[in-house]
C-alpha cells in the first residue's frame, strides 16, 4: 500500500543517535534585533561549549528581517531554530511558545539584545540539573556584586523596583527581580501552567511563579544589566499598565482576565472623559454636550483599547476604522440595556448609585463579550 511506503517504520526511527542529548533549550525573543543576531550566537556558543544546546528565536514578523537572519544561520545549523510568527505580538506569549517547542529538559529565557549575562547560563544549568532548584533566575537587584539595574535609566529602575515589590505583594514570596527576562526552568513547569499564562506584556517569569500550584524552588544569580548597543527598548507606558491589569487579575483569584480588567480601566477613564466634556459644552444645550461627550469617551475608549487591551492584536490604518466604526455600533447597543437595568435596579430602592453602577456593568460586560469577539 502507498500509505506503508510513506509512512517510516516505526522501529527504524531513529537509525542512530546523532550525538549527546539535547540539554538545554534557549529561548530567545526578538522584536526588531537583526544586528544583535549574530553577536550574540557567537557569545552563547562560547557560554555553553562542552553543552548540547539549542537556540530557538522567536520573532514576531520583525519589519529588519531579524526572522531572515536567524534562518541564514539556521540553513546550516540545526542547533538554530527560528518559530517566526505572524500577526502577533507579545513578549510573554513568544517565550511560552519558544519554551513549548523545545525538547530540552531545561529551558533557558534571555533578551536577544545582549543585555543580559550569557556567561551565567552554565551556572543556572547546573543549579537545575543537580536538583537543587526548579527555577533559576538572573536578578539585577541581588546586591552583590556587579548586579546593577542603573543601565534602565533612573526612572525605569525606581518604575523596576515598585512593580517588584507589587509583584511580591501577589506572589507572597520574596524574589528580588520577578520581571526579570533572565532565567532558566524546568521545561514541565512552563507547560503545567502554559494554558493559564498571560501572553501579552513582559512579565512572564511572573506570571509562571504566580500560577504554580506549588511554589517552585527558586535560587537567584546576580548579573550586570548591560546597556543596550543596537535597536530601542520596547517597554513602554503601554507594558507598564498592562503589568497592572495582571496585578489585579491575579489579585482576584483569576476570577477576572487580565483583559476585563484593563478594559474596564479604560472604561473607567472614559467616563472621566465624559464628564469632562460635558461639563465644558454645557452651553451648547444637555443634549448635545452629552452627544458629543459620549462620541468623545466612546472614541477616547476605542483607542486606548487598541493601544493597550489589545496592543498584541493592534488596528492601525485603515483596519483601525472599520475596527473603530464595529466598536462604535457595538457599544452603542447596550445603552438601551444600561438604562433598563439601572431603572429596574433604581426602582428596587437601595440608591441611585447602586443603580448606575449596575447598568455600567451591563454594559462594559456586553461591550467587553462582543467587541472582545468581532472588533480585535
Ligand atoms: N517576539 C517578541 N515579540 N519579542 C519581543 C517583543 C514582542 O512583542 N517585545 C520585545 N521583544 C523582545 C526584544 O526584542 C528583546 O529581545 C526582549 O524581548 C526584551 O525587550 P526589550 O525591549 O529589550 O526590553 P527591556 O530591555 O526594555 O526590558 C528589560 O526589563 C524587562 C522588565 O523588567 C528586559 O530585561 C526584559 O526581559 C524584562 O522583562
Ligand atoms: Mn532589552
């Protein structure tokens, strides 16, 4: 039969072991880091000699053609992989991913641009492969020696050190660097907890230490942060809330996504935006300041939405109206249902507050179930 000719007997896979086992994975996420490529191959090559490795870049569709580079490198070395993902983005997602495809027993996190300190990944290995730790993590805070964060500039390192120690707060334990990108893991822990890990933003050695059901045992390394050569960071204000929405997400229990959160918050915000306009175009008669004051919110919502909720996913160009023309149809439906719930609640008797607040969240609940579906 054709299908048995194809399909290789099950006993002859593999002939012959091509080498020592594979020990140790490295994933490496790459937005935008075509120069740094090369350089730092050439320095894992030197941290992990006598190691079998292999190096898996993860690149979101970088417009420098990062991807291209990775693969010229990789046509010749089977040790290179590069996952190249398109339409997508999202540091934490491309490092659950990279550490999903790898075989290795231990997987190993590190920034693609030269940043972090490669030469402390033979230590991390052989903390895990001796047992003596789940979980190993570069920390720029640990004192000691050398450990530094000053490379962030002064105002991310005061922003480092606060989201740190908010971090703690959650995570109950006292880890001195919980954002950090450095680390090394048992492969198994990343994929108990994959399908509940967040995949938007930076914080996912937080996020994988908030979710375990047993907390990991962790040791932590002190390394020098060193200052970027080549491309931009791509931290920015937008990160930074998304980390909050995670916060609070993990607060609850889980009960609420991280997504409802930050759409909520920006719901939030746009009712202060409303206000505020309403307020300033009072003369122009109620109606139409509060016209014009919920076209201004709806669009303030929308466009937060697009730059912060749904950054992984963003509009731009032409797609952000049509996208913006959905959200607009979508979120003027529940307006009706706000009302009704609000008068039903406000009829009942406890306030008028409890009241409006009620048909808020009627309504951020179906803005948030529909345009979560058909706008991002
Ligand atoms: N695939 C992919 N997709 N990679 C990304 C994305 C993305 O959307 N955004 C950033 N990266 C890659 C970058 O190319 C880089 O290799 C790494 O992720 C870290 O991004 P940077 O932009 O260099 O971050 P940083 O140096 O400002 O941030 C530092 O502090 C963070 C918070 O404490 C790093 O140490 C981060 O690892 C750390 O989480
Ligand atoms: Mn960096």
């Amino acid at each position: 039969m054709l299908k048995d000719k194809i399909r290789p007997k099950e006993k002859s896979f593999p002939k012959a072991r091509a080498g020592a086992p594979l020990r140790l994975g490295v994933i490496i996420p790459t937005f935008k880091e075509a120069p740094n490529v090369l350089p730092l191959l050439a320095k894992l090559e030197t941290a992990l000699s006598g190691v079998t490795w292999q190096a898996i870049f993860v690149d979101d569709d970088s417009p420098d053609g990062t991807a291209s580079v990775v693969k010229a490198v990789a046509a010749t070395d089977p040790r290179v992989i590069c996952l190249h993902r398109i339409g997508r983005r999202g540091l934490a997602g491309a490092v659950i991913e990279g550490a999903m495809a790898s075989a290795a027993p231990y997987v190993a996190v590190i920034d693609g641009d030269m940043q972090h300190d490669e030469a402390l990944l033979p230590k991390m290995l052989a903390l895990l492969e001796a047992d003596e730790a789940d979980l190993v993590v570069g920390s720029r805070y640990l004192g000691g020696e050398g450990s530094d964060a000053s490379a962030l500039g002064a105002r991310r390192e005061a922003g480092s050190r606060l989201a740190n120690w908010l971090g703690n707060r959650v995570l109950k334990a006292h880890v001195t660097d919980p954002m950090s990108g450095f680390f090394m893991i048992r492969r198994e822990l990343v994929e108990a907890v994959a399908p509940t890990l967040a995949t938007a933003g930076f914080k996912v050695l937080f996020d994988i230490l908030s979710s375990q059901k047993t907390p990991p045992r962790y040791v932590e390394l002190p390394y020098e942060f060193k200052a970027r050569l080549h491309g931009d960071s791509k931290l920015d204000n937008g990160v930074v809330v998304q980390y909050l929405g995670l916060l609070l997400a993990r607060f609850s229990g889980d009960l609420i996504s991280p997504r409802f959160i930050m759409f909520g918050l920006v719901g939030a915000s746009g009712v202060i935006v409303h206000l505020a306009i309403l307020r300033s175009l009072l003369e122009m008669g109620f109606s139409a300041a509060q016209t014009t004051a919920a076209l201004g919110a709806m669009t303030w919502n929308f466009a937060l939405n697009n730059a912060i909720t749904y950054r992984d996913k963003r509009k731009r160009g032409f797609a952000f109206l049509v996208a913006y023309a959905k959200f607009a149809l979508l979120c003027s439906v529940p307006l009706a249902a706000n009302v009704a719930v609000a008068t039903l609640v406000y009829e009942g008797g406890p306030s008028w507050w409890v009241a409006g607040v009620a048909g808020a969240v009627v309504a951020a609940v179906w803005n948030y179930v529909t345009t979560s579906r058909a706008v991002w």
